[in-house]
C-alpha cells in the first residue's frame, strides 16, 4: 500500500527479532499495529519465570552449559527485580513482551543471551506465558469471589429474621427469607468458583517444547520444566498447543457466568432501592446524584456492575469469533486473545469488589419488605395447600383458592382478613384453624424440605455456607 495516501510510510529503525531475512524496515503504521508490548508487557513476569525454566531445560539437554544456564537464569532474575524496583522499566518500544525480554538478557550478557531462544518458538512461549499469568489470575479471582461471599453471608447475618416477597415474572409469588436471598447468590457463586477451578486445569498445563508448531529438536525434558513451573502435565500434541486457546474462552466464558450472576443481583438491588419498592437503602457510598435532579440518589455501582457484564460477553464472543475457521497452527489473528482476557480479569475482579463493597453497606427496611411479604396474596399457595392436606386434590384446591382470591381482591381484602364464614363460602373443608395456618411465618416454615425457606432450613443452610467458607481456607 505504499503511495496510498492512507498511513505514514515513515519506516522504524527499531531492533526486532526476526529481521535477517528483510531488506526493508517495517512501515511505522504497520509497526504500531503490529506490536502488542503495549499491552502484553502484563506477562513480563510470568514469561521471565518460563525462560528461566527453559534455560533450566536447555542446561539439563546439555545444549547450554551450566555456566551459560546461569548466567542467563542470573540475569532474568535481575530483571524480574529491576521490573519491580523501576516503575519505567517496562516503558519500551519493543515489538511484545518476548522481544523486549530477550533484548533485555543481550543488554546484559551479549551473545550469551541469544541463545535462550533455542529450541523455542515465540507461538509456544507465548502460551506459556499467558497460561501461567492466567493460572495466578485465576486464583486471584476464586479469592474476591469468596471475599464476595463472605460480604453476602455478613448482611444476610445483618437482618437474620427479614422476610420479603419472592417474585416470579417480578409479581408477587411467595414469601422468602432475606436470608434464603442472599445464600441464592451464595450458591452462584459456589457454581463460579467451581468453574474457574475446572477451567483452571486445563490451563495448568505447558505446550513449552512445541516450539513454532512441530515440536523441538533439542532433548528438552519437558516433564522437568512443567514441574518446574508447577503445570499438571504436558501438552500431547504440538500443532493444537500451539493453536489452541479454547482455555481462554472457557475461563472468559466461566467469567461470563460470574457477570450474568453479578448482573442479575445487581438488578435486584437497583430494583429494591427503588422508592417503588423501598426495600434496600443504599450507601451514600456507592451512588451518585444528578447534576440537575437534587433529589435523586442513584444506584450507579450496580448500573455499571451490570452494564459491565455486557463488556465480558462481547469478550466472549470475540474470541469465538476469533479463533473460528483459523488454519491450524499458529496465526497472528491469536495476539487478540491478550487484550479480551486482560480486561475479562480486570473488569469482573472489579466488580465482584465493588459488589461486596455494596452489600456491605447496605441496609435492608425490614419492616417494609415484611408488609410487602403480608400483601398481595402471597399466602395463597399455601391455602391451597392447607386444602390438599384435608384431602382435596391440587387443581380443585387451585381452583377454590383462586376464586377466593378474586373475591378478597375485589373487596380491598386479603386472605387473611376473610372471615372463617367468608372461607366456608369457597370450601367445607375449611377449618378455623385456617387463619393460623395462613400466617407469614407458617407460610415460611412449611417450604421445610432442603432447599426450600423455612427458618430451620434456612438456619442450617447459612451454617452450611459459612462451613464452605471455612474450607476454602
Ligand atoms: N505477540 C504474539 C502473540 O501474542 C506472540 C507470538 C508471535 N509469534 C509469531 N510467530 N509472530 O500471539
């Protein structure tokens, strides 16, 4: 495209790793398209660490001598510390992370330093590194979705007796515990986790030693450097290690989940602390005003929580649609994965933070949800119920109960202002006990199976989780 008009066609002077075979300097436009340091300078360390277990390898192949091994081991780990001592370190104009590291090493010990790169190929030190930075990550993750299940078990603790209405199709459906609400997220989250270790495993694993697609000629022990690195095991196969990014989409894709369930509480809470609902207030510290409303107090924390999610999916997507219809091995279309996942990591750590940070300022009008649980009908499933165990089969039951509620809400009523004559109207299996048996708290403690709300159940399943809590310790 040269004269085109479109770029600069200025060229770069710069040192790359590959140039021997080129006459012609990159174009600068293509060049800055072309690098990825900007961003994946987030595996410097990971890939140090590779190299370093690589040069452990190369010396044991006896294709390094122990001498050469440490000196290029010495002088990675010095740069690993200048890394963390300098903050302008990593400011550089390299074309990724492994040239910049490699030009690094020959700074430092010239042509000792070129020879790190035998028997290796950027397509597998780049898996290499981005699966062992995605190994940390995802430990880091599993740590704030726990930190977010201890902030859902703390305000479940704040209002231990709080009843609210439970919704189907957001009506008014049965009366839950506040409690049973948030052990609901609890168990998402119990999923999420379980996930991200599944997912972790096969991440765990090293395609090093697969080299540019082939695999390596040197006698490299590659069960000796996975060892080294911590990894489960090996890859079989070097053309898929090389190619493969399927653990990027699955950990996106448990990522995914993480936000559809971060979302969905989100959704929740912005409802409840609505003035329709008034069930929640919400921390001064996690809203916002109106510039032109002064009255308004917004919910932007769960806003964005929730607008986020739609961020991680659209990273989701991309890769699928990025790794579709790829020729095998290794294709530049793959250096796209950096980016999606960095900001997968970033973005739901992020909002599983902020999300505890709200719920642990939350507060929740207890009286008003347990009005909100007493009106609306929630009890009439109960009354059928009541019916059942008398005798009647369900759909006569459903039926009597449903007139009954037609007659008590034309009237302005609920069931349990109906009078024991107004109930004979709809049922002779009607006892005077009935009043009782359609209380809030009867209401509650007849779902008495496992997993169901009543208070006994509920108390055993918030010990339950708190149990889980103390095992991932
Ligand atoms: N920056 C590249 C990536 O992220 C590294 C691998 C490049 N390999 C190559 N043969 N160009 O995928």
């Amino acid at each position: 495209m040269r004269g085109s008009g479109v770029g600069s066609n200025e060229m770069t002077e710069k040192q790359n790793l590959w140039g021997g075979r080129f006459t012609e300097a990159p174009d600068k436009t293509f060049a800055e398209f072309n690098d990825s340091f900007r961003f994946d300078r987030r595996l410097f360390a990971a890939d140090v660490r590779a190299s370093i277990a690589h040069a452990n390898g190369l010396v044991s192949a006896e294709v390094l001598t122990r001498d050469e091994g440490n000196a290029i081991t010495n002088s990675l780990q010095q740069l690993l510390e200048s890394s963390t001592k300098d903050s302008g370190f990593l400011e550089s104009n390299a074309e990724d992370v492994h040239s910049f590291i490699e030009s690094k090493l020959v700074e430092l010990i010239g042509d000792t330093g070129k020879k790190l790169h035998t028997g290796r190929s950027r397509n597998d030190q780049v898996a290499t590194a981005f699966r062992l930075w995605l190994r940390e990550n995802i430990d880091e993750i599993g740590h704030v979705v726990v930190g977010l299940q201890h902030a859902l078990i703390a305000a479940a603790d704040r209002h231990a007796d709080a009843v609210l209405p439970g919704y189907t199709h957001l009506q008014r459906a049965q009366p839950v515990l506040w409690v049973h609400w948030c052990l609901a997220y609890f168990e998402m989250l119990r999923r999420d986790r379980e996930r991200l270790e599944d997912v972790r495993k096969r991440v765990n694993i090293l395609p090093l030693g697969s080299a540019a697609l082939a695999g390596t000629s040197f006698p490299i022990d590659r069960e000796a450097v996975a060892r080294e690195l911590d990894f489960e095991g090996v890859t079989r196969n070097s053309l898929d290690a090389v190619s493969d990014r399927d653990f990027a989409v699955e950990f996106v894709g448990a990522c995914s989940l993480v936000m559809v369930h971060l979302s969905r509480m989100a959704e929740d809470l912005i409802l409840y602390c609505s003035t329709e609902f008034g069930f929640v207030k919400l921390s001064d510290a996690v809203s916002t005003g109106s510039s032109l409303m002064p009255q308004k107090k917004n919910p932007d924390a769960l806003e964005l929580i929730r607008g986020k999610a739609g961020r991680v999916f659209g990273h989701h997507t991309a890769l699928l649609a990025t790794m579709k219809g790829l020729p095998l091995a290794y294709n530049k279309d793959m250096q796209e994965d950096k980016e999606a996942v960095f900001d997968t990591v970033d973005t739901v750590a992020w909002c599983l933070k902020v999300a505890a940070i709200v719920l642990d300022n939350l507060s929740l009008d207890e009286a008003r949800t347990r009005e909100a649980a007493a009106r609306g009908f929630l009890n009439a499933t109960e009354l059928a119920d009541y019916l059942v165990k008398k005798g009647v089969p369900f759909r006569t039951a459903h039926d009597t109960v449903g007139r009954a509620v037609l007659f008590a809400a034309e009237d302005g009523r609920e069931l349990n202002d109906l009078s024991f004559e107004d109930f004979r109207k709809f049922s002779e299996e009607i006892g005077d006990e009935v009043l009782e048996a359609l209380s809030l708290d009867r209401t509650l403690d007849s779902k008495s199976q496992v997993g169901g709300t009543s208070r006994r159940r509920v108390a055993d399943a918030l010990h339950a989780a708190r149990a889980t809590l103390e095992e991932y310790k």
